[in-house]
C-alpha cells in the first residue's frame, strides 16, 4: 500500500512500464493458452 514508489516521482514512466508488461504478459498467456498452433501441455510453462 504504497511502499514502493517510482523513483523521482515519475508516474507517468511507471504506468507506462506497467500497461507495456501487461501487456506483453496478456500476449503469451492468450497466444500459448488459446492459440490452435501451441501445445496444450506448455501452456502453464509458459504463463509461469
């Protein structure tokens, strides 16, 4: 609850780093859970 802060006060920079990894997290979990292409049994690997 805050406990970490961004350095410097810079709120723009962290929320922009934080929607990028979202981001790209929300890519691999849809693109190795949901994909035809991939391995079902990967999947959880990859999400880890």
């Amino acid at each position: 609850m805050g406990a970490t802060l961004p350095l410097n006060d810079n709120w723009f920079q962290a929320f922009f780093l934080e929607t990028l990894l979202t981001f790209v997290l929300m890519l691999v979990i849809l693109g190795s859970g949901l994909d035809r292409r991939s391995h079902r049994g990967f999947a959880g690997i990859t999400i880890f």
